[in-house]
C-alpha cells in the first residue's frame, strides 16, 4: 500500500471512529437510569475504548498526511474534533444529570 491509500483508510477511520464514540455516548442517554458504579457509566469502556484508538489513527494520519494540500488533511480533522467533542460534551452532561 503507497501512503495516499493509507492516508484514506485512515481518513475514514478517523471519521467512523469518532461517530461511533458520539453513538455510544448518545445509545447511553436512552438507558434507564441505573445506580452509578464510581463515576462510570454503562458505555464508558467502549467509548473510552474507541477514543484510545481514535489517538493511534490520528498519529498515523498525521504521519501520512499530504502537507503539500492542507486543505484535504483538515476536513477528516475537523470532522473527528466536533463528534468527539460533542461526544465529551454528551457524556460530561449525562453524568450531571444522573
């Protein structure tokens, strides 16, 4: 694999990794209301999970990117920052509400 195609897989990993940590935190919000086990919530080994590798794909396509076109390597970027922020955003305010 040449490093442009690696760029994209990682791309796409970026992305779908991001949505699914935003999806696991948004799935929690429609279980019943259980007793907290110290501070964790039902969902928080998946999306903690899903952020830790989200971290080695943003290494890896960081490290692949073309910087000749910046323009191109921001938009998986941005992407990925707003569902993991409103994935932290999510879960700080669920666990407020509980």
């Amino acid at each position: 694999m040449d490093q442009h195609h690696i760029n994209y897989l990682a791309g796409v990993a970026l992305v779908v990794l991001s949505f699914f940590a935003l999806g696991v935190v948004l799935a929690d919000f429609r279980q019943p209301t259980r007793a907290p086990v110290k501070g964790k919530q039902p969902a928080s080994p998946l999306f903690e999970m899903s952020v830790l590798v989200l971290c080695v794909v943003v290494v890896v396509f960081l490290s692949t990117a073309d910087w000749d076109a910046p323009q191109r390597a921001a938009r998986p970027l941005a992407y990925c920052g707003l569902a993991i922020a409103a994935a932290l955003g999510a879960q700080i305010w669920q666990r407020e509400l509980r």
